[in-house]
C-alpha cells in the first residue's frame, strides 16, 4: 500500500529535482511508486529502494530522503496490516537497530505534520520544536544539540530567503541540519508558497534539487 500524501510527494520530488537538474528523474516514478506499494517487509522493501539509488548515482541525494519517505508509508500504511502491538515487537526492535544510521531529521518533521493535520492545526517552528521535539526538556537534549541552528536562528522566519540562505552556508559540515535547514526553514516560513515565491526560494537554495525536492515534500504533507 501507498499512503496518497507518500505517492503525491514521490512525484512532486522527482519533478522539482528534475527541474533543477540535468538529470531526467520523473520516468522513475514509477518504479518508486512499484517499490513503495511492494507486499514486502520494510527491509526488503529498503532493499529494493536502495537498489534504485545504486543503478541511478544521479539521483543519490535523494536516497535518504525517499527513505524518509518509505518509513513514513509505513507508518501510515504498511503497518495497518500487521498486528496491533508490531511497533512494540522485538522484530521492529531488530529492524530500528539496523536502520539506526538511515534517513534524515524529515523524518521528525513529516511525523509532525502528520500530527498537525489530524489535529487541525497549522504547522509552525515554535510549535515544533517545543511542544513535538519536546527541545526544552532535559531528557530530549539529543534534539536540542541537533535543533541548536534552528533554535539560535528563529529570527530568520521573518527574514528574506537570502538570510536563510547565507546562514545554511555556514553551518559547519558536521552538522546533522546541514542540508535540511534551508528547505526547512522557507517551508515554515511559508508552508503554503506561491509558484513565485518558489522560484525565488530555489534562486537562493543551497543545493537547488535537492532543496526544492525536500521543499515539495513538506508542502505536499502540509496540504
């Protein structure tokens, strides 16, 4: 199965890193689609993605993304048809071991958006960051190292993209937002852009298809 948000947002990436690259990515949604709503189990399923990626380099960047994104149809879709208590299981225990250095913190933000759509409610930073990443608590100070630039650079909400911009590229590299804070940061500055705001967030991006893939997605679970 394929959650209908997880299957609108394959696309609405591929289309945006195509558009921003000279690779052609759209031809394979298709075959994301096929893996997405494959019977497998989620590792098999893993697997299939990341053979994907191996055949086609020119899409690496996204690989951990898509990951992301085959987690997050699991939760909303795969898992419906296993028993009640599988999340709890010692065989998700296994497969959260083996995966432990896989994805990206959009995993935590498309969690989030979810939550917000079955509350009503609009996403917003602040919100986020203190009442679902729970930052402020002692026990979630794991979040709040990884959180820091965002925590620090809040102010950047109100400002033009070309801030957000200029902050991203000087995060320090070993930093586990490098990549997501700019996308990030435009989407909740504004979670609903225009096709001209659009072109002016990828005028300024930091890696253009990669950002703008990341930025449909998020807006794409925002809808």
């Amino acid at each position: 199965m394929t959650d209908p948000k997880v299957k609108i947002a394959i696309e609405a990436a591929l289309n945006a890193f195509s558009k921003y690259n000279s690779f052609e990515a759209t031809p394979f949604t298709t075959v994301f689609y096929e893996v997405f709503a494959s019977e497998k189990d989620f590792l098999t399923k893993s697997g299939m993605l990341d053979e994907v990626f191996d055949d086609y380099p020119q899409l690496e960047s996204l690989r951990e993304v898509f990951f992301d994104l085959l987690l997050i149809n699991f939760f909303s879709a795969d898992v419906i048809k296993l028993e009640e208590d599988y999340l709890d299981s010692p065989e998700w225990e296994d497969i959260e071991e083996q995966t432990l250095d896989r994805g990206t913190e959009l995993l935590n933000l498309l969690l989030y958006l979810n939550e917000c759509g079955d509350e009503d409610i609009e996403p917003e930073l602040e919100d986020y960051l203190r009442e679902f990443l729970l930052v402020d608590e002692d026990e979630f100070q794991d979040e709040y190292r990884i959180y820091e630039p965002v925590i620090a650079n809040q102010i950047l909400i109100e400002s033009p993209v070309t801030e957000i911009s200029k902050v991203a590229g000087e995060l320090p590299e070993d930093s586990e937002l490098k990549e997501m804070f700019y996308p990030m940061m435009c989407f909740f500055q504004n979670t609903n852009p225009s096709a001209e705001e659009k072109n002016n967030i990828a005028a300024n991006a930091v890696n253009k298809d990669f950002d703008m893939a990341v930025l449909e997605i998020l807006t794409c679970f925002a809808e």
